[in-house]
C-alpha cells in the first residue's frame, strides 16, 4: 500500500512496528556469544557461488553485465502471454509431474518420458546427480578449469572432488579422465562447451572416452551451451546416450531459450537415473509460469534457431576481431568468449568496468566476456583494443 491511501492509524501502526524491529535487530546483534547448531563440517570453506555482479547504474553510458551468459533477446513469441495467464494461477501450486513440459519434451527429442527429469535450472540437476550417486569419501571427477558448481555440489555431498586440469589447447583431457577413474569414482562432468574456455569434446574422443569408463560410473554431459555450437565435430549428447545406460545429458533453457529467471533444466537419462532424479527434486519446483514459458519456446524453434544464429554470427565476428588485435583465442563454441589473461584478469576487468562493462574475471586465469547486445560487444572491442595496443610487447 502507498503512503497515499494509508490510513492516519495504519500509518501510525506501521511506524511503531518498524521501531520494534530496529530495536529487535539491534538486540540480536547484541546477543551474548554463545554456541550455535552444529553444522556440518563439509560446509566449511564452501567456495560461495559468484553470481554475475550487476553492473553499477551509470549517468553518463548505458552499463551491460556481459557476466553470465545471459541472452540479450527478449522472450521468444507468445512466451509473455503464456507467462501474464500461468501468473494469475499463482495461488495454486504447479502440476508436481510438469505433464504437460515433459510431454513437450519427449516429443521435441524423441525420447520416453520416463526419461526426463526436470530441475530448477541445469545446476539444480547437477546436484542431484551427485546426491544419487556419491556418499560421502566418492570421488565426483570433472576437467578444472569448468563449471563452478561442480565442485559446490561434491563438497555439498561430503564427496571428493578429482579435478583433471585441461590440456593446454583448454580442451578436455578425456584420456587422463579416463585415468584417473577409481573405485570410488562415481560420476564424471564433461562440460561441452565448457564454462568458462569455449572449448568442445569432439564425437570420436568422447565415444573413445566413454568405451573406457566402467558402465556403472555415471558420465553426465553437461550441454547448457549446446544451441550455440555450430562444430559438426561436436555431437549431441542424446544420440550418445540411447544405447548407454551410465550417460545422462543435462540442458537448460536458461541461456539460447533466454529464460534464465524462470529456473527451469532438464536431464536426459535411462530410467534408474531419471527416477532418481525426480526423487531428488524440489517438490513442485517448477512453477507453472516456468513450465508455460518453456512449453512455448520449444514450439518456436524457427525464432531460435535466427536468434542463435546472430549470437554464433556475433561471436564469430568478436573472436575474429579479437584475433586482428593480437588476442589469441581458441575455438569459441557457446555464447561467451574467453581471454586467457593469467595474472591480468582482474585489471582487464576492472578496465572494462570503467567502460560500463561487467564481465567475468577467473584471478590468475582469465576473462569469460558474454556475446550480449551488439552496442555491448562493440564497445568491449574497443576496450580489448585499448588493452592490447597498452600491454603488447
Ligand atoms: C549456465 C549453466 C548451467 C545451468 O544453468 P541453469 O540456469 O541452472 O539452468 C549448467 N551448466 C553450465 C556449464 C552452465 O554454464
């Protein structure tokens, strides 16, 4: 309610509550040292996920957060309308089963839907995954550097994380994977493309790669770029994993589908694994809003595939400018590019904030810069630019 058609008393009610809450604050944080729940020691020194900073307001330029992979178009056609009519059933809870998201999606990808299991974003999966399979003392194997909620969920689930470093080209390092598979290994992430390199695992390594690993380890594909790759080297996680039963394929409709606030994955697996899946799940953790929107965006896959396209045809031509400054840069396969800058990265970051641009800085090891709005990826050319020509030599 606004000031304006507040009552003299309501008003005078609300000041005195929001005395009592100062003065309620300010005795909790006068409490008397004392002990505290016991939490469980597997959540000390969690690294804290870092979301993508939201970029300062600025007068003088418009600020973009190029930090997070996020897509820069609106919401695919007649997503607003679904979402505007699921919002007035706020009142009641979602289908807990999804029906009619799952029923879209088995259609879309030609798979049972016993087969799917739905998570609040891909990450939510990703934890789920290491619950279903790793007690405690399990090791949970991924290439580092990669996705950063990899290690979160291991150390989450009291597991050991083996982290297999990536070859110097920042490919995966399938072989040494492979390796360094042990009795206790329970599940491996290949992240293809990778967060935050670009960088893609190729059909015949990762076929090569998966004949090596024992059936009963899980390998999860971890494909939350894979609208983007345009490498016909790379392939598709789910005509990899229909004669395998230890693959599961992870997909987001956070980042081509540009519903990142809506919060809704999805998994590809055989059975005992989806099941799993959805007995680890958030109970009614999609909401209907989100179930709508995702509903209608597969059913316009022509408008993504022409957005994708410009985002592939964007980021072709920043790594190709990259490159005519002097960058040099790998293979870029998902909507972001990555500048190796080592010990640089936090400067080369702090310099593009001065421009009104937030990107990703990884300290010691580089930049994940997102293929955003074309006015956002011109000016980011000009601060690299402005980098290279200060720092070369
Ligand atoms: C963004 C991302 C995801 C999933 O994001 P959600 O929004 O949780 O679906 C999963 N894996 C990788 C590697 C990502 O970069």
């Amino acid at each position: 309610m606004s000031p304006a058609n507040a009552s003299p008393s309501m008003a005078a009610t609300a000041s005195a509550r929001s005395g009592r809450e100062s003065a309620n604050r300010d005795r909790l944080l006068r409490l008397p040292i004392m002990t505290t729940p016991r939490l469980r020691a597997s959540l000390d020194g969690l690294p804290a996920y870092k979301a993508g900073q939201r970029p300062a307001q600025r007068s003088d330029i418009v600020a973009y957060k190029i930090s997070s992979n996020e897509n820069p178009y609106p919401p695919l056609p007649g997503v607003m309308d679904a979402v505007m009519r699921a919002a007035a059933d706020m009142n009641r809870y979602p289908d807990p089963f999804s029906t009619r998201l799952i029923a879209a999606l088995a259609d879309r990808f030609d798979v049972p839907a016993e087969h799917l299991a739905l998570g609040t974003g891909s990450v939510a999966l990703c934890g789920q995954l290491v619950q279903a399979v790793a007690d405690p003392g399990d090791e949970v194997m991924y290439a580092w550097r990669s996705f950063e909620a990899y290690p979160i969920w291991t150390q989450i689930a009291g597991a050991r994380s083996v982290q297999v470093p990536l070859l110097p080209d920042e490919r995966h390092d399938l072989d040494a994977m492979a390796d360094a598979v042990t009795d206790r290994t329970r599940v491996i992430f290949v992240c293809s493309p990778n967060n935050p390199t670009g960088q893609v695992v190729h059909r015949d390594e990762l076929i090569r790669f998966l004949d090596r690993v024992p059936t009963d380890v899980l390998v999860v594909l971890d494909e939350a770029y894979v609208e983007f790759v345009d490498d016909p080297r790379v392939p598709h996680g789910i005509e990899v994993y229909r004669d395998r039963p230890n693959v599961a394929v992870l997909r987001t409709f956070s980042k081509a589908y540009g519903l990142a606030a809506l919060r809704v994955g999805f998994a590809i697996a055989h059975e005992p694994v989806a099941e799993a899946l959805r007995k680890l799940a958030l109970p009614f953790g999609i909401s209907t809003i989100a179930e709508e929107a995702a509903v209608v965006s597969l059913g316009h896959e022509d408008a993504l595939l022409e957005r994708v396209d410009g985002i592939i045809a964007e980021r072709q031509r920043m790594v190709d400018a990259l490159r005519g400054e002097g960058w040099r840069i790998n293979e870029q396969q998902a909507n972001f590019v990555w500048l190796r800058l080592g010990d640089q990265a936090l400067d080369f970051a702090a310099a593009c904030e001065t421009q009104g641009l937030t990107v990703r800085p990884f300290a010691g090891e580089g930049v994940r810069v997102t293929i955003a709005e074309p006015e956002a990826n011109a000016r980011f050319l000009d601060v690299a630019a402005d980098w290279r020509s200060a720092h070369s030599g």
